[in-house]
DNA sequence: GCCACTATTGACAATCCTGTACGTAGCTGG
DNA sequence: CCAGCTACGTACAGGATTGTCAATAGTGGC
C-alpha cells in the first residue's frame, strides 16, 4: 500500500532535460491529433494506439487522455477533424481554377486530393464503421460538396439544353452522374491499382492519367449527348 | 497446483449432452470460417476474436487455434475463401441468364451480389491492408472476373463498330469502361447511400434501382457511341 | 515573489486476447 | 475389444492496451 507515496525523489539521473514542455490546451490537443491522423493513414484505425501516439510526440498517454477523456474520445475528435480537412481538401481542389477548370483538370486534382494523406481510407473506413465503434455510426461527412457538384452539374446541363434548344434533364440526371463520379473515384482509389492489373493494364501512373481523361471525356461528351437522350427512358 | 488434476467429475448437473461433439478436421475448419464471416460481415475485422467465434459455435477456442494455427493463420484463410467465394458469385451474377442478359440486368445482380453478405466490404477491408497484417499486402483476389468483362466489352464494342461500319475501338477503351463500372460498384456498395443523402437524393432501395438502371443505360449509350468518337481523343 | 490552475507524468489497476500445456474423449483400424 | 490418433476442453501464462490516481512542475495573475 505504501507503494503511492514515493515522492519522486529517487530521479536522480537526468538533470540535462528536466523541463517537461508545456503546451496550450488547444495546442496539445491539434499535435495529438495530428500524429493519430498520421498513424491512421499508414496503419489503419488499430494503429492509433495511445502508447505509440504518445510515443511519437514524446509524451505519456495519461496526457491523450487528459485532453480527449478516452480513446473513443480522441476517434470521435480525428473523425471530425479529418473529415473536415478532406472536406476543405475537396473544396479547393474543386474550385481552384490554378491548373485549368476543365472537367479533366478538376477531375485530376479532386483524384489526386482522394489518394493523398489517406482521405479515400478514411472514407473508407468512415462508412465500413471502424470508425466511431458503437453509437454514431460512420463520421458523416458535412459535405455540401456534392451538393454544389450536382447544382452545378444540373446547372451545365441546363445551358447545354438551352444552347441546343433541347429541354432541360431532370435534376436526378445530374445527381446520377455526381453520384457515379464519386463512388468510382472512391472505389478508384481504394482498389484502383488491383483493378487496373487484374483487368490485364499495365497500371502505373499514366494509365491512372489515361483513365482519368478517359472519365473526363466520357463525362464531357454525356453532357452533350444528354439533351437528347435523356427523354428516351424518362421517368419509366 | 492440484487444479489441473480435476478430472470433470463436478460437471453432474448436465447428464443430457455430456458427450463433446467430434467433426472432421474440415467439418470444423468450414463451421469456423463461416462464423468468422458473418462476424467480418458485422463488425469487421476486429470483430473477429478467436474467444467470440468459439462462444458462437460452442466450442472452446484453442479448438481454432488447433486448426488454424494461429488468429494470423485464420485470417489468411478467411480471407481466400471469402474471396474465392466472392468470385465464383460475381461469376454466377454476370452469366446466370435466370433474371435476362441486358446490361442492366446484369449490372443489377452484381450490384447485389456487390452487397450481400459483406462482399463489397471484404474488398474494401482487403485494399485498406486491415487484411493480412504484414506480409501480404491484401487478398489478391485471383479474379480473372475483370478480364473476361473485359474482354466481352471488348468484343461487343467491336460488334456494334463493325455493324456501323466504323473502325474497332482500341482495347483500352473496355478495360477503362470495366475499371469505370467495377470501381464505381465497389465504391457505390460502400458509401452509396451516404452519396446519396448528401446529394440531395430521398435515397433508398428505389433510388438505388432507379441510379442502376442509368448506369446501364449510360453504358448502353456508351457502346453505340464511341464507335463514333472514339478516335476524336486518340492516343492522348 | 507567491499562489492558484492545470498540463503532465510515473505507477498501478483492470481487462482483454492470443497462445501454450496437458489431459480427456470420440472415432477407427487391427 | 484394444490401441492409437486426433479433435476438443480446462487452466493458465504472457503481453498488450486503456484507464485511474496522486504527485509534480510550468505559467499566468495578483
């Protein structure tokens, strides 16, 4: 019992680096998070392990828990954080006119930003439910970002409609095509290289460009086409 | 010390059932794996704990370990006969004529194929390595499935050129369209509702019929299409 | 310079899971 | 009917991880 009552003073060796660092509360937290968001993206939910986390930063895991309550604590918090940061990502990627606002150019970009730094994992493991075990089930993204991809979208086929005197598609035509656009993105990331090989490709990053502007085209040539055809099947 | 010595004769409250149930070594390795499966399917990967798989077959589990060798051991083959599995239904899917042939009838049995029984996540779980820890980077699937798609694409696209007198797309354009379709369905199983909810979509099995049925036709179009203009794009 | 506040820590507790050791009990061939 | 093989079970060891607690040490305000 008496074993809690050691004041310390045994710790006679180390007079170099004595000082324990201190942070900022907000500090600690945003470093915290940003070595489990590293160990996410290389190892996968299991790896974000308080031990190795602390480990990397140079702390003790009490601390992680000090300012996240509980390893659930600090998941719920990366999920938030991560994907509000894959969100902004996107945005950006989106709207940056930097490299070219052509439908090849921003599907580019928007495929470069999902396979950097993990975001189609965490995605990923977002809707397989390893994040957020129990109650919230998946960190649902906030995006408004397909939002604003389909009225865009719609809004495109509109002009192109007009342009032509066709009338214009139904709005579901362009929530299809975001919707398409997205899971083959999210599915091209995940498992686009095993694809790419098992379907007897040579893979590598150029055929990765190729299918790209591949897309891009198929979805450029769909908007012109659609006014026209989209009337065929209708509403069945 | 005297514990291990006990020789059962306490266990007299159960007279009914005293008699240990013996399989044969493949009997039990099939009953483990499937159960290991429907956890996977539930709560994945680390769902799979050799303690809970023993208690849902009433077994003991160094009775696993006994078959399996090691938690190591039974995820490798978990992994290959879910994914053998995975690729013999795909296979039914695509060329079982029970339900007709057109594109969308198909399209729809891999969609659900896709879904059941935790297929699309096991790929997912495969490409995000939470399969097969170290060594083997994912459950390469052994599927030639994407290549005989291919290869029918491939064959069709030519059919429907030469019915119009236009030259054969070049091959790439199948494989491309396959890696379109197959990501697309890998990525729509695992976050489509999501998608759609965000999208703006009521969502729900109605919407997701309706979202198959444009991708089938959008392929339909497709094929009579790019015999066209294919050639418009070219090599790059 | 002193003091309250709290970020930080080492030690410890509690739990959980895989894997081992060894004995038991069904089946099958002789 | 006996003996051997091996599927199976109980008990336990070992390790890893999250979480608790009381003590310690920077920091900012007075």
């Amino acid at each position: 019992m008496a074993t809690a009552k050691n004041p310390r003073k045994a710790k006679a060796g180390k007079p170099a680096t004595p000082t324990r660092r201190r942070r900022t509360a907000e500090e600690a937290r945003h470093e915290i998070l940003a070595a489990a968001q590293r160990r996410l993206a290389e190892g996968g939910p299991e790896a974000i392990r308080l031990q190795d986390i602390a480990r990397d930063l140079g702390i003790s895991h009490p601390t992680i828990l000090h300012h996240f309550e509980s390893r659930e604590g600090l998941m719920q918090a990366l999920g938030r954080s991560a994907m509000s940061a894959l969100n902004a990502d996107i945005m950006r990627a989106i709207s940056d006119p930097g490299r070219g606002t052509s439908p090849e150019a921003v599907l580019d970009r928007v495929f470069e930003t999902l396979g950097e730094s993990g975001h189609a994992r965490l995605l990923a493991w977002s809707a397989l439910g390893d994040f957020a075990p129990q109650r919230t089930r998946g960190v649902v993204p906030q995006e408004q970002v397909l939002r604003v991809l389909a009225d865009a979208v719609h809004r495109r086929l509109g002009d192109e409609a007009r342009a032509t005197g066709a009338r214009t598609p139904p709005r579901e035509e362009a929530d299809f095509t975001v919707r398409l656009v997205a899971a083959a993105m999210l599915g091209d990331a995940l498992v686009g290289d095993v694809l790419s090989r098992t379907a007897g490709l040579p893979d590598g990053p150029a055929v990765q460009r190729r299918f790209r502007a591949w897309l891009a085209r198929l979805l450029d040539e769909r908007f012109r086409q659609v006014t026209c055809t989209t009337r065929r099947g209708g509403r069945d």
